[in-house]
C-alpha cells in the first residue's frame, strides 16, 4: 500500500504500519553487520530490534533500578525503571500509530514524514524500551555521582545516562559471540531513535586538561560518548535528511514525548499509591500560584519564591520563551487542582476499587486529550525544539503534572536523605573498584563482567591489568557499575569495603 504525496514521490507502508521514502529504507535499515533474513521471519528490520531489546539483560536489570526510590518488593506497584519502559515504550508505538494513520489522509502530514524519510512505528517503541538502559544504580544521582568521578580521573566527557544506552546498544550488550563489541546490531533508524540528544558532549562542557575539573551538580546533556563517535557518525548518515538536519529525528521525538507523558501521568499515578505526596500541600500551592501569577507579572516576581508552581512557571519562561504563556498556565494551574479533587487523587491511597476506577479514568482522558493534541511539523515551535509536539494547551498542563512529581517527591527532605546514602555508597564501590584495577590484579581475578570490559580497553595486555590505567579503563569501571542494580550496587559496595563476605554462589 502506498500513501499519495503532492510532490509526485511516495510513501511505502511497511507490514507494522511504518511510512519510509523508498529509495531511503535500505540506509534507514542498515546494521553495523550484515545478516542474512531468517527464510520464515516474516517481521520487519525494526520489529526484529525491538525484539532483541525485550531480551536484553540489560533491560531485565532495571527492575531493579531506582525510577524515584529504590524498587522493593514490599511495594510491588511501585514503578522500577523496567515498568516506567515498558510504559514509554507502549505510549511511543501508540503515538507513532496515531500519526502513520492520520499520514493516510492527510497529504500536509505525509509531505512532513518524507521529508524526515519515514516514520519507524517499531523504531519508536524500540528506543522507549531502550531509552534508560544507560541509567547507572540509583537513577540520577548515580548518573551525578559518576559523572563526578569519572571527571576526577581524567575521563574527558564523564558520564551521562543517554549516552550510556548509546553505548549498551551499540557494543556492551553483545548478542554475538563472534562478533563482540557490536552491540545489539540495530538497525540506524532505530538507534537514532535512542539518541535523544542528537550530538556529542559539548566542546565546552569537555576537559581540556588535568587540572582543570568540570563535574558540574547537573551533567550536561548529550547522545554519545567520545569513545563511541565512529558509531555515532554511522547511525546519523544513515538517517540524514534535508529536513531534520541535526535535530532529532521523528522517532527520537516521538520517545521523548512519550517519556514525558509517562513521567506525568503513571509516576504520578504510583506515588499516590504509596502516600508518597501530600495532595493538601499540592493543592494549596496549586492555589497560592494561581493567585501569585495572575496578579503579578513575572518580571516582578520575587526569585526567591519557594512555590514550586511558580518557580516552576519563571524556569519554563526562561526556557521556552516562544511558547510558555503565563495565561495558559495559571488557566491549568486550576485545571490540575480540579483534576486531583474529582480525580480521586486528592484524597488518601485507600486500596479501594471505587478509588482506583476514579483515578484511572481520570488520568485515561488526561492522557486522551494528550494524544488529541500531539502535532507534527518540520519547523520547531521553540529553539531547539522537536518535531513532534504537544499543542500550546496540553503542553503546559503536562509541565503541570511534572512539577507535582517532581518538586513534591523527588526534591524533598526524604529523599535527600535516601540520596546521600546512595552517593556514598556508589563513590565507595567506584574507588574501591579504580584501587583493586590499579593494583595490577589478573583479570581472571576479578567479576565478570568488569574483566571483559577492562580486556577491550587493554589492547596487547597478557593476563592482567596493566599497571597505569586510562581514562579507558575508568569508563569500563563505569560500563560495569551501569551492569549492576541498586540492591547489587549495596552488596559489591559492601564486600568490596570488607563490611560483609559474600557467599562462594554470590561473589561473581
């Protein structure tokens, strides 16, 4: 089936749905290594990516990782970064459905799609799955913490969680025996649909030389590591277009919206379930800001105000000037304050059917109005922005429902405190890890698989880790860290600091 374009040329319709300009899918398909089609596998290239994500180690790690607190088997509701995937995942395939069919009957929209060469519907749904594997123990603050250190010893970029997926995909996650350090072999669509940030560490954000430190509280933001460029080069060639330049691609955008749309709905949804926000503090603040901002300009308003919605309102104005509108937003200010009270999520987690119907349902036409509302188009609506979108009204609901989660959950005294032991006990289990590679051991001695990754940042070496270790070496003390869970993050700390023995079936 094809789609008719006004400019004479067309869009193919893939089995799953997906649009892709012809004479574009074979460089949009390409794998790092060429393989042969199975004679009965009837999926597409991408569906066959999503599939080898589903099965990755690295994916079943993050049922133990840190989405806010750390996962516990004692609130099983409670989202990990797993669930929160599998979520962004779902939310991105329904997305990219949403637009390939609009794509059939509305010839502006499929116009935008070919310039982009295509929209990979299985692509989209592959990257939310993906799109936090990099995410190090203890979610953020591990990604601050490592950052820290990996600057302290000279690794030039440091860290940063997105371009960790980049480098779990593309060579840590092998799925080859024979071909190790290639990754999963995705094909180039759908690694840039990973890249949500479509471009290095930026050059003044790097190391120029030992003495000079920059581990700043937040990590810059970028797709892909030094080490990793080759790869990085390779996947934006071969998703280049005229459109898109060096923005992101559909796909990417797709997921990134996705991502934001779960942050504010489900993780919302989860914290409610655990008592975790108090909903009378939320609503008075709600109140006080709705009152603050549409009497009071923002240039008059005090900095130092410490209403999370405010502050909240000043920081979007500052980011996104060609689209934040103070009117708008105090208008959902009330909406959100409603959308608690009748919602059900105003009153105390009770476990009741009646309660859970009311919030779901609430949050169904939430998330309903949200997709009503997702926009394509070529040109970014703010500097830098993404080419899918939410109009004006629920873009601004859904910075909204962030700030709840956000300012009411994770900036907060208890989890400050959570976060502190998180930092130490990560810092030990790094410095503990950089003393014992630095002490020349065999690498037979040490757990896999750390010895693997200090192996290929080793060339020549025989048998043990040579004595002066490089930034190399550093980032594969990283790269096994990022293979850990928290709970297995806790445990190495310990026995690597001799606070406990491990048992013989345990220390590996």
């Amino acid at each position: 089936m094809t789609i008719g374009d006004p400019l004479g040329e067309e869009l193919e319709k893939l089995p799953d749905g997906s649009l892709v300009v012809e004479n574009q899918k074979t460089s949009r398909h390409n794998r790092r290594l060429a393989g042969s089609p199975g004679e009965h596998d009837l999926r597409t290239e991408t569906e066959k990516d999503r599939g080898r994500i589903n099965y990755s180690g690295f994916l079943r790690r993050l049922s133990g990782v840190t989405q806010v607190v750390s996962p516990d088997l004692g609130t099983p509701r409670l989202h990990s970064r797993e669930s929160h995937s599998q979520k962004v995942g779902l939310v991105s395939r329904e997305i990219a459905e949403q637009i390939t069919r609009q794509a059939a009957v509305d010839a502006d929209l499929a116009k935008v799609i070919k310039g982009f060469g295509g929209l990979d519907v299985s692509a989209t749904e592959a990257a939310g799955l993906a799109h936090d594997l990099g995410h190090p123990p203890f979610g953020h603050v591990g990604e601050v913490v490592l950052n820290e250190l990996l600057r302290r010893k000279g690794v030039a970029d440091g860290f940063e969680g997105n371009a960790q997926s980049f480098r779990i995909v593309t060579r840590l996650d092998s799925r080859r025996i024979d071909a190790l350090g290639t990754g999963l072999n995705l094909t180039a669509v759908t690694l840039a649909a990973i890249l949500k940030y479509p471009f290095m560490c930026p050059p003044e954000q790097m190391l120029k030389g030992s003495d000079e430190l920059k581990a700043a509280s937040v990590p810059p933001k970028f797709g892909a590591y030094v080490s990793d460029k080759n790869e990085f080069e390779r996947v934006m060639k071969h998703t280049a277009s005229d459109v898109r330049g060096d923005r992101q691609s559909l796909e990417a955008s797709i997921m990134d919206l996705a991502d934001d749309i779960t942050y504010a709905i489900h993780d919302l949804e989860d914290f409610h379930q655990e008592d975790a926000i108090d909903f009378d503090e939320v609503r008075a603040d709600l109140r006080r800001a709705h009152k603050k901002l549409g009497e009071t300009q923002l240039k008059d308003i005090d900095r130092a105000d410490r209403n999370p919605f405010v502050q909240a309102a000043l920081k979007l104005n500052e980011d996104y000037p060609e689209y934040f509108n103070k009117d708008r937003y105090v208008a959902k200010l009330t909406r959100t304050e409603d959308m608690l009270e009748t919602g059900g999520l105003a009153s105390r987690h009770s476990g009741s059917r009646l309660q859970a119907s009311r919030i779901q349902s609430k949050m169904g036409v939430t998330i309903e109005e949200f997709f009503g509302a997702v926009r394509v188009s070529a040109d970014p609506q703010w500097k830098g922005g993404p080419s899918v979108y939410l109009e004006p009204h629920a873009w601004h609901m859904m910075q909204c429902l962030k700030t709840i989660t956000r300012r009411y959950v994770v900036d907060t005294p208890k989890i400050g405190l959570i976060q502190r032991a998180q930092r130490k006990v990560l810092t030990e289990l790094f410095e503990g890890l950089c003393e014992w590679v630095g002490s020349e051991p065999m690498f037979a001695e040490l757990p896999q698989p750390l010895a693997d990754y200090l192996k290929d940042a080793s060339p020549g070496a025989s048998g043990k880790v040579p004595g002066t270790l490089s930034p190399d070496h550093f980032r594969a003390i990283a790269d096994y860290i990022c293979s850990l869970s928290d709970q297995e993050c806790y445990a190495r700390s310990s026995w690597i600091r001799g606070v406990e023995v491990p048992g013989l079936a345990l220390a590996r």
